[in-house]
C-alpha cells in the first residue's frame, strides 16, 4: 500500500460557564493576591478546539469523521460543562481548580481515550480559550 | 454658523461575568421550565456597545472625546460588573433578573445621565452582547 | 400599570449552502455579464440574524424568550436550508434568484408570522451575510 | 406594477493607513491634552462599511449589483487611502482633521453622488471602524 | 555571516465554493450513512492560511515578500477555486473527494514546488477552514 | 514528586502603529519596487500573542500568572510600541526595518529574558498579526 498522508484535523465548540479561581490551600487574602479579581465568581463564553492527527483513509478522504469528533466532544465536554458553575457542578472536575491549564488538562484527559479508539488516529492538542485574549493548549506532555 | 455634520460614534468595552435566570415570583419547577439551562449558575465574555449622536464640533472633528466615553464605561459600567456574579455582586442590579434584555435597560439608566451632560450629545442605543448569537438593544425607548 | 421599556433581542444562525445567481429571464451570456462569477455554482457560510421588538415583560425579564427565537429560526429556516443548493432543494425558495436581498425578504416573509404569535413581539429586521463583506438587511418595507 | 420590498445592502473594505489627531487652532500642548496619545504619529486596519437603499429589482433580485458597489468604494476610497498617511497623503482629506468621525463625514460626500446615480438606490449610512473597539457611523444628518 | 534568525511567515486567503462529499466506491446509501448532510450539495466561505519558514534577510527584514506570497496563493488556489464547484470544475482536484483533509492535501502539493524556488524558504503547513469550527492542517508528512 | 502536566499558555495584547519599509541599503526605486505600497507611511491594528511552556504547579493550577505575562507585554512592548511610528519612536526599534518577521524576533529578544525569571517558564512562540491575513511567528530559532 502506498504512502498516505498525514493530516489533523480540529473541530471548535463553544460552552457557557462560571467559575473562580480559589486554591483550597491557601488563605483568603493569599488566594485574592494570587488570582485577584479571578478570585471571585465570574464567569466565560469559552472555546475548546480538539486536534486529531492520522492518515487519511482514501476511501473517504477523512482522517476521522469530523461528526464523529463533535459528537464526542459534544458527549464528553460540551453536555458536561455548559452552563454549569466549574467549581462544583462538574463530576470530573472535582478538586481541579478551574485554571485554563487545569481544564485543558482535564479535557485531554478525558478525550483522548476515547480518540484511540478510532483507528489510526491520535489526540494531539487541546486549545482552551476563555477568552480571546487567554488561551491555554495542552498536548499530553508532562515533566520528567 | 453654517450646518455641522451629525454623527454616531460607538464604544464597545467587554467583561466576564456569572448570572443564572431566575424570577422571585416564579417556583422552582417554573424557573427551570422558562429559562432551562440559563437557570443554572453559568457566565460569560459580555461586550456592550455605547452609542452617541451628535454634532461634530469643527474645531476638534469630535461629537464627544471617545477616550470620554470609554472613561465613563469603565468606570460606570465595566468597573462594577467586570468579574462578578450579576445577581448579588452588584448594587445598581439588585433586584434586576439578569437577562440580556434587563442588563441593556439598566445600563442605558446608568450612563445615560452622563452623557447627557456632554454639549449636544446624547446616548441613543445600548447593545449587549451575551455571546455573538445572543443580542439585546436598548433605545429608550417605552410602552404608551 | 407602569411603563415598559422596549427592547429588541437578536438572534444569530449559521448555516452552509450552495447557490448560484442566474435570472431565468436572461440570456446565458446576459447573466454571465450582470453576475459575474456568482453566475457559477459556488457556495458561502451563511449567518443570518431575526431582531424582534417589544415590552420586557417584569415577570421574567424577557421580550420573547430567545430560546424560543432560535427554535423558530432553526425550524423555519436553518433546517430547510442548511446543507442544501438554494437554487432547487428549498420549496419556499422556488422562483427565488437567491442573491442575498431575496433571500432576506423570503426569510423575513417566512418568519415574521410566526413572531407576531408572541404577545407585543414584532419582527424589525432580518439581516443575511453572506460573507463578513457582503450584507442584506430586511425590515418589510416596500415600495408605494 | 407591483410593490417591491425596499432592502439594504452593505459592503465592507479594510485599508490600513496611517495618522494623528491635530488640531491646527490649537497649541501643541492644547492638543496633547485634547488627544491624548492619538496626538502621535500611529495606525490603523480601517474597515469601512456602505450601506444602500432601494428596492428589488425583480429581473435580477439585486437592489444593486454589489460588484459595483466594490468598485465604487474600491475606486473612491480604498485607492486614495490605502497604505498611505491620512494628515497629508490625501487630496480629498486635504483640512481635515482625520477623526473616525470627520473620515465617515468626507467618505459619505464623495460617495453618495455616485450612489444617486444608479436608479432607485440611496446611500442611508457609513460606517468607519479604527478598530472593533471604536466606531464612527453618518448618515448625511446635519444641524438645523 | 552571523546567524539569523528563523521565522515563519503566514498569509491567508478566502474563496467561497461549492462542494457534496461522495466516495466513488460506496453506494448511495453508505454516502449518505457516512457523510450525512454533507453528503448533498452546500458550499462554504472557505479560509486558506499557507506558513512560509525561513531565515530573515538582513537587508530587507524578509523571509519572502508576502506580497510573492499572497500572488501564489491567488494564482495557483485561489483563482482556481472561487466560485467553483469543487467536485467538477477544478482541473487540479479531478479524482478528490473535496474533504478538508484532501482540499488542504491538494493545496499542499500544488503550492509547495513553487515556494522552494524561494532561497532558503519551505512550506510548512497548509491550514484549510470549512468555517471556523472545522480546520484541516497539513504538514507534508506520511505514513511509513 | 508526581510527574506534572505541561501547559502553554498564551496571552495577546494589541496595539496601533504607523510604520513604512524602507531598506536604508537600498535607493528609492529599488525599495519602491521591493516593497511597493508598504514603502510609503501607513498603520496597522497589531496583535501580538506570546507563549510561555512550563509544568502546572498544583498549588495554584498555573504555568505563570496569566496576570504577570499581560504585565510583561504591556511593559515592555504595548507601553513602548502603542501610539507610536515604528520607524524613529521606540528605543528598541532603532535600526529595525519593522517588517512583520523584525518585530517577531525584537519583541522576542525584549521578552525572552524575562519569561526565564519565571520558575520553569520558557518563551516559545512570538507571534505578530499585521491583520488576520498577515502573520509573522518567531521561536527562537537561527540558521546554524
């Protein structure tokens, strides 16, 4: 069989959420100098972008069905998160402090078994946005 | 004096902030039939845009000075919802159920004062923006 | 009972479509002349948004709820026409050049009675991108 | 005949230039002080928006056909202002203070007698943006 | 000579186009199983972004003049493509399924032979939008 | 100690400017030819993105302060740049020809050092829009 080539692929959605910014192990006047106005409830029109890295079959000139990505980031993310308060009305982010990082992370987390199960294909990037101004991408690195 | 062109100048300014949709004189049972998931705690990136109308003064090519006008937002406005939960957080919004319709009425109120103590101007549109597919606009205008 | 202010809410949708502009009553060469490239079959990412006015109603804070609004917008229009060739699959757009201005006035024409159902809610405008450079707008006027 | 429905069209074009708000009647530390930064020597992406008036010609379902509406801000504007300085580069700027508000004002004059010309349209308003942020909007409104 | 540095240059490009997803090799019914409503004819304002890497040229502060650059892109895709009909009118994608994946694959290969022609610059990346939910990336890799 | 997630985070700030390119080396007619409409005096909304790499600290859920990076940039770059032309006003800029690639990399070497007083935080990408359509990406990478 011939070379194939390499393509990812990304698929955005969008989800309404509030959240603070409050470490558990620190004081209050510790947490409202580290996070500032963040500390208190506010909240985001947020976007996560998922990339998706894999051949593409010939057949169907898609690395995955790009339908098959939003449903699953739709399932796993979306129905999970909009219009919920981060802190405390989502199941898998209990005891993640709502960071861009940490939800980043915790959406990799989440997604990226379920992304191995399609053939061939790979997860290779979260993009969180809360804003345009602030964003945080996490490709499943960790420190040594 | 001869005739001076009249013109609209605009400002937009944005702010993040929590609210959840729920009416004092409703029950549990009917908030969450009326307002479905904006009855839950959530947030968002608002923008809200100033508009002004009135002649442009010769001497300086200006209805009104728009680092003026963006003052007046961030202090009358964006200074006092930017970060908050718009339903305890903020004095000039108590009692005012938080939707895009009722945050635009109580926005006009505030900074419509001010603007008119401009020379020749006055506010003639607030829009906000919840996200970019959900607007409210308000004119001042009321019913008979 | 007091006073109401009037408010207009906007709702925006999306929707992707193929057309291509030939008047029936035009040569072929006549129509390659007056369209240009838009003669041939090509496509856009649509956006199209319903500005509704009215009251808000004291109790809930809302004009119309815009849930509502973008279930009207989704069965009425988007549903019949996303994913389609606006020039043959659309039955409400048959005899239709689909330039912009026609299809606001056709999705103005489709919408507006319904909205009248909602109590002191009108619709004040149907505004349809086809691209971030090229607009109609539609508010029911005609001429005398 | 019948009636026709009325519609708006719109084009949008960007150019970047350059410029500095200066008043000649003033000193300079009057104008620093009037201006503020916008006294210095900076830029912009400008996007200008016309918008036109008039009714459906139902031959060809076009108020007017938007390729001359291009080329008519094309020609008449972006040309002249286009990667160039605004205080002197300009001939039809030549006096003018080049504020968002005098820029809607002098692009409105040298627009609309071209847009009279074609039948049955009127230019109803020009939008200037120096950024997202600030807009300045004429619709040929002047004092009394 | 000293080092210079590496830089990595980018131009985007928009065309709108027609398309319908079909596999030559699968029934109607598996088409319509596999590519859903994308399977019917529809059409996209598409987004082309090219990235150029290469040293910076002391003498003139370039990797390649952008301007080079944007010709490419309007010669070799752009006038191709706009306002077409991907399945059939496009010579260079004769035989592709017009996925994102294939359209930014084609692009890639069609583009990449001219830009090496520039000293010391390489195509890396062909990023190709359906809108600005679903993007396509190539890099020029393959499978073993 | 556990292993840690690596994040990127990344914040954009903007800025307006006036600038022209002019090769000092070069005569008028070749930098006319050169660089065309872009030698003479024009301006540009930039926006400017950096990114920083490090590992999450548990504690706070962050790479770096979101907060302390907005900080840096406007500091050392929006403070210098805003309002200014390019070419004889900012310090840092003195011999630069400000072409998109020459900011990339100055603004790299203004920020870089400061990025590393940030336990574990490493500058990764300089990115630098003229407009959406030009782009210009610098990661600290010399030719050998």
């Amino acid at each position: 069989m011939s070379q194939l080539p390499v393509v990812e692929i990304r698929r955005r959605e969008e989800f309404c959420a509030a959240h603070r910014l409050h470490a558990p192990n620190l004081s209050d006047g510790e947490n409202l100098a580290l996070y500032g106005p963040c500390n208190t409830l506010h909240g985001h029109n947020y976007s996560v972008e998922a990339t998706v890295r894999g051949p593409v079959e010939p057949g169907t000139g898609m690395v995955m069905n790009l339908t098959d990505l939003m449903r699953l980031l739709q399932e796993l993310l979306i129905g999970e998160v909009d219009h919920k308060y981060l802190n405390t009305d989502v199941p898998f982010l209990a005891d993640v402090i709502p960071t861009a990082e940490n939800l980043a992370v915790a959406f990799w987390n989440r997604l990226q078994p379920q992304i191995e199960t399609f053939k061939g294909c790979q997860l290779t990037r979260i993009r969180l946005y809360e804003s345009q101004n602030n964003v945080a991408e996490y490709c499943g690195l960790t420190t040594p």
